[in-house]
C-alpha cells in the first residue's frame, strides 16, 4: 500500500464562485506545487474543465480525477467523481439536460470560462452552473454509478448546501458509505452525533481559489503504482464506493 495525499474538491474558473486564475492548469500546478498526488476537478454541475484539466495534470505528474459537484433537487451538494475522463464527460451531458435554465449574468454571478491546457478561453456556459437540477438525492447514486463513478455528500458540516443542514440526518436511504467534511476538526464531534466510524471520511477544500487547496495532509492508501493514473483512478473510486 502507498499513501496519496489529496484534494477531491476544487472548482475551476468554470464554477461562476470560483476566481479567474483558478485555471485547469493553475490548479494542476498548485497541486504539484504543495506536494498533491491526486486532485479531482469537481465544477458545479459540469466538468467541460476537465480534458483542459488532464492534460495540464500530467505536465504537472499529478494524477487527475474528472468530477462534478451536483445539486440535487433538494438543493444538496454531492460529489461525484468517475474512473474516466471519458464517462465524466457523457455524465455531463445528461446533467446538462437536467439543469435549471437560467441565464448566467457574469456581473453578478461571476464568469464561467472553458479553458484549454495553455489557459486559453475557448468557450463559456451560458446558463448558470450553480442552480439546482432535477436529480433528486435518492436517485443520484445509482445514476452515476451506471456510469462508472461514485458520489458522496459534500461539506456535510456546513450549513450551506450540506445534506445534515437540509435533511437533518445522515438518510439511511440511500446510503452513502463515503462522506465528505470541510474541516477536520469537526469528525470528532460529527462522527459521534451521525455515527461515521464505518464510512470512509475524506477531507476536501472546496477550494474556489488556489490558496485553499488542500495542503499535503490527508492522504488515502492505494495498491495501485502511481506511474499508471488510470489505476489509481480506478481503486480511487472502487475505495470511496
């Protein structure tokens, strides 16, 4: 077994929260920067960041995970990463289907630019990223699982978007056996009140610009060689499901 240090929780300039210099590349880059093995892109509702994203990550000898952060219907925040790029991409487009259409105002809301690896723009999505769609929280996880992928509730110990915050409860219903906290210093107190001894816990910076992410601090173990990424992705997900 070797150890991965992580951040499976970073938005890029496609997310309309997320700062402009927070580019595939500069996050690639960040990432190596502070000692990150594994970085996972995970836009809101989208990852049309994420060929821009592995391109630039293998430049950089870090290992790519493509991902979304999905609203639910009820407004909940989930976490969904997939073993390939390529089953990353055909979930976008089902999402993309499923999402409230409203117009994005940049002025307002911030801008939400596709990049290439060189950090050129290429494009924009015209409706707003950060709405909810019409994917209710039960059926989420068999959806992305018939796409290769896993999920998991993100910042559960926030109040904003977090599905203690809106449900009350950790449902059993459907059952997740990966849960994600913003904060490390809140599993002691979270795990006693929402019994999280038998799930995986990963801790993730939801970072929207480059001087939060992650530092080299949490880390999962993995059989996989590092010097095959597709592995790595693999086990990663096979793990957190």
């Amino acid at each position: 077994m070797e150890r991965f240090y992580y951040d499976l929780h970073v938005h890029s300039c496609l997310s309309p929260c997320a700062e402009n210099d927070n580019t595939p590349s500069s996050i690639a880059g960040m990432g190596a920067v502070i000692g990150l093995d594994i970085v996972a892109l995970t836009d809101h509702n989208t990852t049309k960041n994420c060929p821009a994203f592995f391109k630039a990550a293998e430049a950089y000898n870090v290992i790519p995970i493509a991902g979304m952060e999905l609203t639910t219907s009820e407004d909940i925040h989930v976490i969904c990463l997939f073993p390939t790029l390529d089953k990353a991409m055909k979930f976008d487009g089902l999402v993309s289907e499923r999402l409230m259409k409203i117009k994005n105002r940049p002025e307002i809301f911030g801008d939400q630019l596709i990049l290439d690896e060189e950090d050129k723009v290429i494009g924009s999505v015209d409706n707003l990223l950060s709405v909810a769609t019409d994917i209710s929280i039960e059926a989420l996880p068999e959806l992305v699982d018939s796409f290769g992928g896993v999920c998991y509730p993100a910042h559960i110990d926030r109040e904003s978007n977090g599905i203690i915050a809106i449900l009350g409860t950790l449902p059993s219903h459907p059952g997740f056996n990966t849960v994600e906290l913003n904060r490390a210093e809140s599993y002691d107190s979270y795990s006693e009140r929402f019994s999280l001894s038998d799930k995986t816990v990963v801790f993730n910076s939801d970072s929207h610009s480059l001087g939060v992410m992650n530092e080299r601090e949490h880390y999962i173990e993995l059989v996989a060689d590092r010097s095959n990424p597709d592995a790595v992705a693999k086990e990663l997900i096979e793990r957190l499901r």
